[in-house]
C-alpha cells in the first residue's frame, strides 16, 4: 500500500512537462504532484492497489515499473465526484457550469467547477491546469481555496474521456450578485472592509509573481463569514520581472473582461504588468459604491471612449509613450481629442469620503505606471480613517435572507456581464461568449 506521506510518494517532484504525455498519464502526473487530499479534511478514497505493486524505494531503477504504474492506475489521488451530492447549478462561467454541492461524509458545502473537455484534443486543458497550479500555491484568506480535484466514476471503469471538476469551498455570493442587489445595504464600513480583503488577496497573487488578468466584480466571491476570496484563476499566469538588457516577455493582451479592461490593453501592450489587476480593482471598488460596474461598453472601441469620457483624454501628456501603444494610431477616432477628467464629478454623489475618492482616483490612473501597486493601496490613509475596516462583513452577510443567496449567488448574467469580444478564453474553441441580455448594459457610463 501507498503511503499517504506527500514526501514520500515519486510522483510528487514529476515536473509540469507530464503536459506532453498522453491523457490518462498527463492527467495523473499533473493532478499527483498536487495531492489536494493529503491536505483537506475531507478523508480520502484511496485506491492504492496499482500503487501497491510499485517499489517506490527504487525509483531511478524502475523506469518500466512507474510507466506501466501511470499508464493502469486509476487517478488514485482523484477523488470521484459521487463523493458529492449536487444541489444546484449556480454558475455559467466561460469555461462551464458551476454546482452548489454537497460532500456526503462531512457534509461540507463545496463548489463544483466543471472543466470543459468536449473540444480538447490534446487532453487535460492547460489553463485548467494553470487555474490548479496557480491556486496550489496560493493559500491566503482572501483567495478561493481549492480543496482537490476530482473526476466522473466512468473515467475510472472505462476508456471513456472523464469530465474533472474543480472542488473549492462554496462561498453564499459573489461580489457582482451582492452589490446588484439593492436590498443589500452596504454602509461605509462594509465597502472599506471588501476593497481591503481585496487588495490583500491581490498583493499575495502578486507578490507570487502571477497576474490575475481577469479581476472583476462576479470573480470575487464572499464567504458564509463575510471574508472576500478572489476566484477564477482561468487567465492567471505567472508574469517574470523585467530587467537589464533581456527583451521584455511578450503576453497576449486578449484579456480581461471588458468593462474591466484597463486603456493599455485596449491600446494593444502587450508588455503590461501587476497594475492591470489594479485597474480591474479600482472599477470594483467604484462599483461598490454605484452598485453598477461603471463603464459599461459593448466594444473595445466603445469601452476605450468610455474611458477617455470618464478618466480624460488619453494622450502623452498625461500618459507619456502612449502614442507608443501598438493601437493608438487605430484607435485615435475612438478617443475624443479634449476630454476633461471627470471621474470625481461623476462619483461625488456616491463616494462621500474624500480618502476613498482619492484612493479611487489612484487605482484609475491612466498612466499604468503611475498607478498605486496593491501593497501601496493597503497603506492609503482610506484605510486608517474612520471608521476602520473590520476583520470581515459577516455582520452584513447575517442580515441576507436565506431566499437571497439563490438570488446573489453564481448568477449567470452577472458572470458574463461585459465578457465583451476578443476576450481570450472564447477563442479556445470552448465556449461562445455569451451576449449581455438584451436592454442592460449597454455602452454607457453607470
Ligand atoms: N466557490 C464558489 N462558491 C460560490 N459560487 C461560486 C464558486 N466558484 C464559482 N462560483 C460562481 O460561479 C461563477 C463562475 O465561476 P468562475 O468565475 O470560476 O468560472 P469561469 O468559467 O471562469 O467564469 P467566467 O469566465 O464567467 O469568469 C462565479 O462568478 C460565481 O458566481
Ligand atoms: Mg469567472
């Protein structure tokens, strides 16, 4: 029999290059080195016997023996989804459905991210993987916990493909859902609590070298105890800082949902860095206040004059080496040529706190580089005013009836609100973005 040691088991240093093995290996390699069980309360399922014919001492020696071992043994660290009973579908993201479950030993309530398979050839998709190894290494309050990975029964008896789900914590909303919802009073307190659970969580992503690139209000999910979890890891990568002479890495800039899509990727960067979460972070935050996300354009044309209307003319005065931008020529008719900043005007009447506006107007900074870092934005005297944030929101959450969180949690409207097109996981062949219902949102400014 196996043992339940994560130090001891071989497959637990088997690089991530396991991505060029064939399904049922690639699968099992990848997911091994991850043992989500070894650290969840959850117990586990262990179908050591493959495992049990394996000399685990000799690795080095047995190169046949752990070959025949990945190519029979049946995801033996995968839990199977039986172990779940399914309550109800509570999301629609770009990349699957969403279940409300429950975990029939302990009774704990979980989601279940499907990962869709149904147009992968090569196997298990690789930003599935990247969304599990990006969250592997992120254990923080304020990011989503995944508890392990598991896969369909049928997988396990049959050369059938198996459907994996993402397991993590169920959390009773997202942010989107709540602040929609009018019935959910948000005091000042309330908001300054979110945005510093917020930033937090975001300092930690970044000081672990990853870029969220998709930060927006329904990625954020609010737990039974009123603490903010940053979710949805889909389009993380790891970023590499720049400097002396190496050429700048390159990343698509076919991300971010649209109406949290900060100027310089509209303008074609694809240089960009941790500040393009800092946009997304101060769209959020104003939203908690408007309680609608507050530029709302149905194309990247749309969305950039929104900018330009709100934030001021974007030109290199305010923003030197703009012009720089690979499509700022292209998209010079789609900014205004004499914009007054009028992001404060706009806000006063939602934003009393001056220190809160004058975080807001920091986070939505033009200029990228002139942006605030997270761990700079946790230090703004926002913070140290009163009132004080407190530890969590549950006080806000307790005052929700249980009737609500049908209506806050997971809504599918509410994740696909601004997936606006060229956004860049549609184009992996998994999902058509899904249009923004008819008569919402439509190309205006909250
Ligand atoms: N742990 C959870 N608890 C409660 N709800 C969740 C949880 N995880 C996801 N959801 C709900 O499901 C929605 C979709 O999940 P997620 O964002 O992870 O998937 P996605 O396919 O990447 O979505 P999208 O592409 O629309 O951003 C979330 O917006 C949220 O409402
Ligand atoms: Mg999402």
């Amino acid at each position: 029999m196996a043992s339940k040691s994560p130090t001891s088991h071989p497959l637990h240093s088997q690089p991530s290059s396991s991505v060029g093995l064939p399904l049922a290996n690639r699968t099992s390699v990848g997911l091994i080195s991850y043992n989500p069980f070894l650290t969840t309360e959850e117990g586990v399922d262990f179908d050591g016997s493959a495992a049990g014919q394996f000399d685990f001492e000799n690795i080095e020696k047995v190169t046949k023996d752990l070959l025949h071992y990945m190519e029979t043994c049946k995801y033996p660290f995968i839990n199977d989804v039986n172990c779940y009973e399914k309550l109800q579908k509570i999301g629609q993201g770009t990349f699957g459905e969403v279940f409300k479950a429950r975990c029939k030993k302990t009774g704990r309530l979980v989601a279940l991210k499907k990962i869709l398979m149904e147009n992968e050839k090569e196997g298990f998709p690789i930003t599935a993987l990247r969304e599990v190894k990006t969250l592997q290494q992120l254990k923080h309050p304020n990011i989503t916990d995944l508890i392990e990975v598991c896969c369909t029964r049928s997988a396990r008896n049959s050369s059938e493909k198996p459907t994996f789900y993402l397991v993590s914590a169920f959390c009773d909303h997202d942010l989107a859902g709540l602040v929609s919802n009018h019935r959910v009073k948000l005091s000042a307190v309330h908001v300054k609590t979110m945005m510093k659970h917020l930033l937090s969580g975001l300092d930690k992503l970044h000081r672990m070298k990853i870029l969220h690139r998709d930060m927006k209000a329904a990625n954020v999910l609010v737990s039974h105890e009123g603490v903010l979890k940053l979710a949805d890891f889909g389009l993380a990568r790891p970023f590499i800082v720049n400097s002396g002479p190496n050429p700048k890495q390159l990343y698509t800039n076919r991300v971010v949902t649209l109406w949290y899509r900060p100027p310089e990727l509209l303008l074609g960067s694809r240089q960009y860095d941790t500040t393009i979460d800092v946009w997304g972070v101060g769209c959020i935050m104003a939203e908690l206040f408007t309680r609608v996300p507050i530029m709302q354009g149905e194309t990247e044309q749309r969305q950039l004059y929104l900018i330009n209307q709100l934030c001021g003319s974007i030109n290199p005065e305010v923003w030197p080496e703009v012009d720089k931008l690979p499509l700022y020529k292209n998209m010079a008719s789609s900014m205004p040529p004499e914009s007054k900043r009028i992001l404060k005007e706009k806000l006063v009447l939602y934003v009393k706190d001056e220190y809160a506006m004058n975080l807001l107007e920091e986070l939505l900074t033009l200029d990228p580089s002139k942006r605030p870092t997270a761990d700079k934005a946790i230090y703004h005297t926002y913070f140290y005013k009163q009132p004080e944030p407190k530890d969590n929101i549950s006080d806000l959450i307790r005052t929700i009836p249980n009737s609500l969180f049908e209506f806050t949690t997971g809504r599918g409207a509410h994740a696909n609100r601004g997936r606006g097109q060229h956004h860049q996981r549609p184009q992996q062949g998994q999902r058509k973005p899904q249009n923004v219902p008819a008569g919402q949102f439509r190309d205006m400014i909250f």
